[in-house]
C-alpha cells in the first residue's frame, strides 16, 4: 500500500466524496473549490498538485490554473 503524506488526513476531501474533485470535462468546478477554500491543508495539497501534475481540483485550484502557474514560475 502507498503511504500518503500525513496532511492528507487532516485534508477536507478525506470525509468528502471524492467525485467533486474530479468532474467530467466542462463539469462545475466550484463546488470542490469552495471545500478547498476553508481545508486546513490546503497549501500543502496545491504544492503537491503543483510537483506530481496532479489531475481535478488540488488545493483549490484546476489542472489548467495550476499550468499557468507553473509557466509562470517558469518564466519568473
């Protein structure tokens, strides 16, 4: 079994259907954004979205705006 970083257990999606961080393409992103919005461990999960390209809704923010953050890391 794959051993997960210790924030994940305090991340709010851990008591929350996982299916909202991964809607169908053109699907709301939202309503994940809004749980992301108050979780305790939120910086930590976008960190990591941000360094494995993770896909659905990461601290908060989409594949494509985690994208446009890495181009522009990348041309800071």
């Amino acid at each position: 079994m794959k051993h997960l970083p210790d924030w994940r257990a305090s991340a709010v999606c851990a008591q929350t259907d996982m299916e909202i961080f991964f809607p169908e393409k053109g699907g709301q992103t939202a309503p994940a954004k809004r749980l992301c919005a108050g979780c305790p461990v939120r910086d930590e999960c976008l960190a990591a979205a941000l360094e494995h390209r993770e896909l659905g809704v990461w601290g908060g923010t989409t594949e494509a705006e985690r994208a446009r953050m890495r181009r522009a890391k990348a041309a800071a």
